[in-house]
C-alpha cells in the first residue's frame, strides 16, 4: 500500500469523523495506522 493512499484514507476518515463515527470504529482505525507506522518503522 503506498503512503499517498493512506493519507488520502486517512483524510477520508476525518472527514467520517466529523461527520460522526462510532468511537469503537475510531479506535480500531487508530491502532491499524498505529501498527502500519511501527511496522513501517521498523525497516
């Protein structure tokens, strides 16, 4: 997965969250992009 796509993902996801998204949803989505930058990171 490129990093473009994720930002473009994690933006869309803001905007979802603004909207109202469930805060369930919103801590799954936070510990995926926290485990993608650790994994990332870890090259």
């Amino acid at each position: 997965m490129s990093l473009i796509r994720v930002r473009q993902r994690r933006k869309k996801t803001w905007i979802d969250t603004r909207k109202g998204l469930s805060p369930s949803r919103l801590v799954g989505l936070f510990i995926v992009v926290a485990v993608l930058i650790w994994y990332l990171s870890g090259f």
